[in-house]
C-alpha cells in the first residue's frame, strides 16, 4: 500500500475527518472531466487508466459522480440515461459503474456512484436533524463537505492506492460546478503528488479545410482553469492522429508539459483502448505525476489473448435481441458487451439485430425472425410489447431455436408455456393484468404493502442452489451460485407443481424463500429463462457462463444448418 506522509496535514486541513477517525491509509485521487461535447468516453478513459494501473501491480478503483438531481438512476426510463446498473450490495447505478467492473473484474458498490441528489438529500436530514446547529446551510462549505467525503471515502479505507473520480457532465455544466468546485478544494487541501486532473476533450476535424482545431479543447481547458481546477494531462479524442505540432500548440495555450498530452484514437472496440493508453504511457505519466515508484511491468497476457480472439473470430452467429428499447443500445450496454465477452470465448463474431417486440405479430414473426442462430428476449418493465416478447418465446420454442430469457424474459417463456402448452388461457403477470385469471407471475405478499417506488424490488445478489443433471448446473458446474437481481414481480410458486408435470423444468431456487429463479425445458436443445440478470456479471476475463453456453449453442446450430 502506498505511503502517504501527510496524514496529519489532512486531519487538520480537510473539513470532514475527525481527528477522532480511524484512517487507516490514504489513496492517491485522479480526477478525470470532460470538455466540449458529452459522450467523449470519459468513463472508458478512467476504466483504461485503472485497468493499466491494475496490470503493473497497483491497487486501483473507480467511481462516477453523476450531476442530475435524481437520487440514482433507479427510477430514470431507459431512454433517458441507458441501462440502470445493479452492484452486488444492490444499488442502481450509472451504466458506467459496468464498464468499470467489466474492466477491473473488480466489484463495485453503492460508494462508487453519487449523484447531486443524494449529495443534497444527505445534507438536507442532516440540516433537519439539527447537525449544523442552526447555521445557514450553503453550496460551499456543506454541499462541497459532503462531496468531498464522499469523494475521498473509498480513499480512506485502505483498500486501494489509487481512487479514479469520474465528474459526469462537461465542464460550464450549471449541474457539475459544485463537484468542480470539490475538485478545486482537493487540488488545494492535498499535496501535489497525492491528486491529479485528467481532462478529455475533443479535437473535431473540420473536413472542408482538411484540418483539426484545437480551438475547442483551449476554451474547454480554459474554462476549467476559470475554476481553479488546472488539469495535469489532456486526452484528446480525435479521428485523426496528432502530430506533434498539435500537441505542442495544445500544450502551450492549456498550460500543461507537451508529453501531457495525449492523443486518443477512435478504437474498433472500447477494449482495445486500454493498449492505445498503453502506447501513449499515459499510466507512466500517472505514476510519475503521483510520485509511485513501485511498481511492476504491466501484464496484459489474457487482455490481449480476449482482443486477439474478439478480432480474429473464426465464425460468425446472428442473434435476434427482442426488447422495446432498442432505439438507444445504451439500454441493453451490458447484454451487448456480454455478448463480446461469450464472442470471444467461442471465437465466433455475434451479430445481434435488434427486433422491436411491438413490430412483432404472428403474422410476421417468420419474416422477422428468419435467419437466426439464437433469441434472447431481453428485460424490462410495462405492459408496452409484452404480446411480441410472448410471440418471440414461441417462436423459439417450437422451431428448436436457441433461446436465452433473461428477467421479463424468463416470465415472458413462463407465460407463454402456459397458454400455449398447459392451456391456461389468459395467462399473464399482474404486472400487465392485475384481473388475470391465471396470474403465473405474481408480487410476493409482503411486496404488496409496499407504495415507495423501488421498495418493492429485489435488488442486488441473492443466491440461488441448482439442481444436478439439469442444463443450469451444466452451465455453471456447480450447485451454489450468486447472481443479480433487479425485478419486482416473481414465478408464482402456486403453479410450480403444474408447471413441472408439463414438462416445464425448474432447475434453480432461492434457497431461502424457495424463489424459482431458473427454468428450462429439457426436451429442448437449449431453452432457459432466469430472473436474475447474469449479463451484469461478465467481464472480458470472467465471461457469464449462460452467455458462453448460449453462444455455443447458437454457434452448433448455425453449424447444422450448413
């Protein structure tokens, strides 16, 4: 663990610790923020960073703090913000907390994503518990307090040498000038070696003159400095390689040395940047700026061994992915990135096409689904579609089709098993019809006394006991497993019984409330639904084994039909 020799210069100049506080060590802090457009990959930049940092030895996390006054992502539509990510100690999350753990194969919690929300709801019942003692509560010092606590926490329980701070938003962000401003007292209140400012910005390329300009990352860089906050290297974005005329112009109107600043190509895949930083030393710069000097050569072997596979696959299977939110992929980001994971392990390419289950009919569910290796009917939640998901099961079903249901796509198959195979009609969730005659999928008794939004769900890892000689337990190998979960209605155990005389095989249960949690139909080739959401788990060194399994039989049935 890195040594940090001034402690007591902290307990005295930052506002929040008490002397009275056990710190065990302290990390060094990297602050990464973004300038003239958003979605210029500032999370993959902290990811890359800490993935390099990881690879030479050094003990590294990372964690995003969102600007939008919500308090989590939890109750955002899809459409407006992507996929809401579930940690393992159940706390919805900003997508980006994936890439972090697919990155590192390192957990995240509920410590690694803040927002402005949950700063300001903190703040507020501490003010109505009385704990400012009637003083007037301000931005600065009790919103920027709180920020910084929770900025340096993960700091200072002596896990990690380094903690990586992503500022969601660009800078000149109304919402972001409060986190700023943290960044600016940070920068102040820690020596020099102990923080450091990485700020991504973009280097657009103007076609018609045949040139790039450097004029928006000057203003981006100088409205940063405006603040107080001076960043110590420039990552630049760009479609074109930066020569160094361009970095030296860069480094002379933003103010940093010119090896600071980096040129960051656009990539083929998000897992290939790592190595463009690699190229670009950019952790060398890191390590030298902080002052670490032990550490190892880095060890990328099973990095590269994932790339070399990803880009050299040696066969290609198409998957279908029927969901309604297919408009923004962003929503499905972590079944998407599962699917690479599981590419690569088979060494075939997955082409998956999104199909709107709402444009799905029986009349043209052939034509839709023509072509195909594999279905997944993917998660969600509402009423909107749940006819074409329904549909999509069938279809999958009774054609032999590899098929892979995961949350509303397991109750979706358990659904139309029901109509379609057992004779219930009408059968259905209450989610969608609360006056269902046959309600296969129910709210749990207690559930159903709770109103707050998100109360009612079962959040985060359960675990979940397989049966033997069962398609599960072939997947995972093992009868003891953990996974996450994010779902508020469940398979009504009342129905168990009838299920499984059906044919319909229960192969995975909560050990603890008896919770179906996996089904699968033996007679099929490879038919399973979980509630759970195993996507969340898949990294590029621990692929999730359903996806691996599913490709593979996607890749055999591609193989037959040849």
């Amino acid at each position: 663990m890195i040594k940090v020799a001034h402690l007591a210069f902290l307990l005295f100049r930052v506002p929040f610790f008490r002397k009275n506080e056990a710190l065990k060590s302290m990390a060094k802090y990297i602050f990464v923020t973004g300038g003239v457009t958003s979605s210029l990959g500032k999370g993959i930049i902290a990811a890359s960073l800490a993935k390099l940092l990881q690879a030479r030895g050094i003990s590294a996390t990372i964690q995003k703090f969102d600007p939008y006054i919500n308090v989590d992502p939890g109750t955002l539509n899809p459409y407006e913000h992507g996929e809401c990510y579930v940690t393992e100690d159940g706390a919805e999350t900003d997508l980006d907390l994936g890439h972090y753990e697919r990155f590192l194969s390192t957990p995240t919690s509920q410590a690694n994503n803040v927002t402005t929300g949950r700063i300001y709801q903190t703040v507020i019942n501490k003010e109505r518990a009385g704990e400012f003692l009637g003083k007037t509560v301000q931005v600065v010092p009790h919103i920027t307090d709180e920020i910084k606590r929770r900025m340096m926490l993960l700091g200072v329980e002596g896990k990690y040498d380094v903690v990586i701070t992503e500022i969601g938003g660009t800078v000149g962000d109304i919402e972001s000038t409060p986190f700023i401003e943290t960044v600016r007292q940070i920068q102040w209140e820690l020596p020099v070696d102990d923080v450091m400012v990485v700020h991504l910005t973009l280097i657009p390329y103007l076609n018609a003159a045949k040139e790039l300009k450097t004029k928006p990352t000057q203003h981006s860089v100088r409205m940063l400095s405006e603040t107080g906050v001076h960043p110590d290297v420039i990552v630049c974005r760009t479609e074109h390689p930066l020569n160094d005329e361009i970095k030296r112009k860069i480094a002379l109107f933003c103010n940093v040395k010119a090896g600071n600043v980096i040129e960051s190509l656009d990539a083929s895949t998000i897992y290939e940047v790592p190595l463009l930083m690699l190229k670009e030393q950019l952790d060398l710069i890191v390590l030298k700026k902080l002052n670490i000097q032990k550490f190892n050569e880095p060890d990328l072997t099973k990095w590269n061994i994932f790339l070399d596979k990803l880009k050299h696959p040696k066969s290609t299977v198409n998957i279908r992915l029927i969901g309604k939110y297919i408009e923004l992929q962003d929503a499905y980001k972590s079944i998407l990135e599962s699917f690479i994971h599981a590419g690569a392990m088979n060494e075939v390419k997955v082409n998956v096409v999104n199909v709107h289950s709402e444009n799905l009919t029986p009349e043209n569910v052939n034509e839709q689904l023509s072509g195909l290796d594999g279905l997944l009917v993917a998660p969600g939640f509402g009423n909107r579609g749940i006819e074409g998901k329904i549909i999509a099961v069938q279809f999958a079903r009774e054609n032999k089709l590899p098929f892979f249901g995961i949350c509303l796509g397991m109750q979706m198959a358990v659904i139309e098993y029901a109509r379609n195979v057992m004779g219930l009609k009408g059968a259905h969730s209450v989610e969608m019809d609360p006056n269902t005659s046959h309600p296969v999928i129910d709210m749990m008794e207690e559930q159903k006394r709770i109103t707050m939004k998100g109360g009612t769900m079962r959040l985060g890892s359960y675990p979940c006991t397989i049966s033997k000689d069962t398609l599960a337990y072939k997947i995972y190998v093992t009868s003891e497993i953990s996974e996450r979960h994010r779902h508020r209605y469940e398979f009504n155990n009342a129905y168990l019984k009838a299920f499984t005389d059906a044919g319909l095989l229960n192969s995975g249960n909560n050990p603890a409330t008896g919770l179906v949690e996996i089904v699968e139909l033996p007679q099929h080739p490879f038919f399973i639904g979980v509630q759970y959401h195993p996507e969340l788990k898949s990294t590029v060194e621990h692929p999730a084994p359903l996806f691996v399994h599913f490709i593979e039989a996607a890749k055999k049935y591609a193989a037959q039909k040849k």
